[in-house]
C-alpha cells in the first residue's frame, strides 16, 4: 500500500476518511507512526475528512448534558481533595507560621473549610437523594400516563370502528332469541362482511366457571366460524363484544352455544341464541 | 453588557486548554459552548439516537477535562480533533467496535480552516452543505457511506454494485471537490 516508503496519497485519503478495512488501515497507521512525514499529511487529510461533520444537520445538545458532566467534575474534584495523600513529614516543615493560637495557617483553612464544606456537601447529598426520587416519582408517573394514553387511544379506535360498522350501509342487523330454557335470553348481531367485523351483544344467564358462552357465524357455504367466547359480567352488564371474519364471508344466521371454558373448533353444546340472516 | 459568549470568541482554543489544564472549569464551559454543537450533531447523525450521541459528548469533554495535558497545539486544531474523535467514538459503538478510546483519540488533525469563532462555523456550514448538495449523487453517497457510516470502500461498492476502482474514484473526486471550494 506504501509508494516506496511513504503511503500513497489516496490511500491517506481514504484512511482519513475511514474507507479503508481495519488490518490495511492499521497497518498505514504503524507507519505513519514512525514517519513524519506520512504523519503531517494523514493529519491535513483528517482535518479534510473532518470538515464532513459540517453536513450533519445541526442540532443542540440538552442542557443537561452539560449540568451532568459538570457534575461529574464537580464530583471528581471533591473526591480527589477527600482522598489527597497526606504531607509527608518535610513537606510540613514548609507549611507558613503557626497562628497566635497555634494552628498553622492551613489547619486554620482546613477547619474552617471542613465546617463550611460538611454542612454543604450534607446538604447537596440530601437535595441529590431528594431529586432521584422524585425524578423516580415522576418516572413512574410517565409510565402510567403512557400507558393510560395508549388505552385511551385503543378504545377511541375501538368506539371509531364500532361506529363506523353500525354506521356503515352494507351492515346487516340480526336479533338473536333463545328457546325453551333460554326463552328469555336475547341478543343481537351486527355484521358486515366487507369489512370482517361482527358486534354482537347477549343478555344471558351466567354460567358455572369451566363453561363459557360461544358466538358462531354460520356461513352460507361452509361450517360455523367462532367469533370468540364471551362471559355476562356478574351483574347481567350488557356487553359489546367484537370479532374479526374472513372478509366477505357471507352469513345465513348467527347462533350462540355454551362449551367448555376456553371454547371449542367446531360448536358442541346447547344453542341458547339463534338469528337468522 | 457583551453578549453571551462574546468573550469566549476572543479567546484562542489553545489558550482556553491552558486554563483547562490548570482546572479552570469556565474554560472548559467556553469550549463546551462553541463545539458541543457540531460534536452533538455528528455523533447523532452517526447513531442516530439522541442519547447515544450526548454519552459521546459528555464523554470526549470529560477526557478533555481528565487528560488536558496531554493536549498541546502539536495537536493540530482541537476543533479539528473533536470532529475526529467524535466520529471515531461513534463509528466504533455503531458498529461495535471495541477499540481503546485512547487510541482512537491519538490522531492529530490539522485544519485550515477557522471553526473557532460561531460566525466561521456557520460559514463552514453553508460550504459544507453547498458542496456536499453540489456533488453527483454516486460521490456524495460514497464519501457519507465512508465518513457517517463508517463503511470500508469494499463495503461501499457492495452496497452501490460499483467497482471497486470506481468506488475509490468517487470519493476521491468528491473530497478534492471539497478541498477546493474550502481552500
């Protein structure tokens, strides 16, 4: 890579520009370390390459990057003067006369700075604890209103589709009603095949635990498709429910069985809800 | 009453490093103010992520801060240096290199340009962005393949389905180019 004994002139180019593979680059790099002369023009190409860092947009730091690292200046200097090695003892001799009261000038300082620096630094432990939980504190909180924020914006997409489907002209409204023991049981079915989406709403008796209630689309061609299995609240609370369809699925009713809990591929219990399309 | 940063404009790179090495923090602060701006912004456009870049940052001025000695004008431009470091620190951690950061920052970097003063800066910045919006399409994407993506001419024509040569041809072009406009 070298023309002779110095590195040839577009492969100081690219090495500045950091084009080069890492074993060429390091290899230049061991040579221009013992050659001045290659040294002086990787250092002007650098100086080329390094105006490139013009072309980024330009943006401004938070101010708290600079806060932090001078905080963390702050921080190494107390601790280096915490941690200065003590005078050794012809270093002592040099210290200025003693005062009246025999400390020397030093000592003097020293204590004077101790009892100024102690409450300070006591201070500043106290206000940094107090700012990182409350810092905690309001992560915590951001947390929580994000995610409070996503729920509220999954249910204003849920409440737009549902209005959007009910709304829509192609959307097909089926009563479902029970029969014998069910006789009183109600519920009904909006669907609309262009979209795959089916809403339906149930009045129904609870259930022991291991049985669920089980909604069913049957197709005109085809066997019934589960639209999700569903439980009445505690209280009878009249519930909308929603489930996805293959798209233009077209149906011929709609019907409501109980199963086991977890629900089943194909319907097996008791049909307590039937509409026709 | 001087404007913010006035007086910080006046004042040399070197003679503010003078200060940083007897711990002057106000000199680190004037020197923070007038590049933490384009080291922030470099770093960013390498990672692409805000936090990653102000990690570089804080970073290269507390070993400024740490090591001050070890700078001196044999350095180069320190603005120049900066530039450099920053690009190297954020290549490395783009691509997850584990190379020593004191060996990434050995370089010495020569400019011939003022980046001291935020009036040259800005001047930079419009010639930078003029050249760079002035070049064919193939060199500006294989000098920003190289220098932000931290690519190996190799993995440039990879990636452009170019040739080798013409890969090294473009770059080439495109940085004597640039040299001209900033001589």
């Amino acid at each position: 890579m070298t023309n002779g004994e110095h590195i040839r002139e577009e492969d100081l180019l690219l090495l500045a520009l950091g084009a080069l593979p890492d074993d060429e680059a390091t290899n230049l790099l061991a040579h221009a370390k013992s050659c001045a002369e290659c040294a002086a023009k990787l250092a002007e190409e650098r100086g080329h390459a390094a105006t490139l860092a013009f072309a980024a947009k330009q943006e401004i730091p938070a101010a708290t990057v600079k806060v932090e690292l001078l905080a963390r200046i702050h921080a190494e200097r107390e601790k280096e003067e915490h941690y200065k090695w003590p005078l050794k003892k012809d270093e002592v001799r040099q210290i200025p006369s003693p005062k009246k009261d025999g400390t020397s000038m030093n000592e003097g300082k020293l204590n004077w700075l101790q009892w100024v620096l102690i409450p300070v630094a006591a201070v500043f432990l106290i206000a940094t604890a107090l700012m990182w939980k409350s810092n905690r504190e309001l992560k915590a909180e951001l947390a929580k209103a994000n995610h409070d924020l996503i729920d509220i914006q999954n249910q204003r997409q849920r409440t737009e589709m549902i209005v959007d489907v009910l709304s829509a002209p192609d959307t097909v409204s089926v009563r479902m009603a029970g029969s014998g023991e069910s006789a009183k049981s109600i519920g009904s079915a909006n669907y609309n095949a262009r979209r795959g989406v089916l809403l339906y709403t149930a009045v129904l008796p609870p259930l022991p635990q291991d049985k669920v209630y089980q909604m069913w689309l049957v197709p005109t061609t085809g066997s019934p498709i589960s639209a999700g299995v569903f439980s009445p609240g505690p209280h009878g609370n009249r519930e909308l429910w929603t489930a996805t369809i293959p798209l233009n699925t077209q149906a011929k009713a709609f019907a409501v069985t109980i199963e086991p809990a977890g629900g089943v591929p194909q319907p097996t219990g008791p049909k307590v809800l039937l509409g026709a399309s | 009453m001087r404007p913010e940063g006035a007086t910080n404009e006046l004042v040399s790179d070197w003679s503010l490093m003078a200060r940083v090495v007897q711990k002057d923090e106000g000199a680190l602060s004037a020197l923070y103010d007038r590049y933490s701006g384009l080291v922030f912004s470099e770093a960013k456009r390498i990672l692409r992520d805000t936090g990653a870049a102000e990690e570089i940052l804080q970073d290269l001025f507390y070993q400024i801060w740490r090591t001050a000695e070890r700078f001196d004008e044999s350095r180069g431009s320190l603005g120049g240096w900066l530039m450099v470091a920053a690009r190297n620190r954020a290549i490395s951690k783009l691509r997850r290199k584990t190379g020593k950061a004191e060996e990434l920052d050995e370089n010495t970097v020569s400019m011939h340009v003022d980046i001291e003063s935020r009036a040259s800066q800005n001047l930079l910045l419009d010639k930078v962005r003029a050249v760079m919006g002035s070049l064919p399409e193939g060199q500006r994407e294989a000098v920003e393949c190289a220098y932000f993506e931290g690519m190996s001419h190799s993995e440039i024509a990879a990636k452009t389905g170019q040739p080798l040569g013409t890969v090294k041809t473009r770059i080439r072009s495109a940085m004597e180019t640039l040299k001209q406009v900033l001589s």
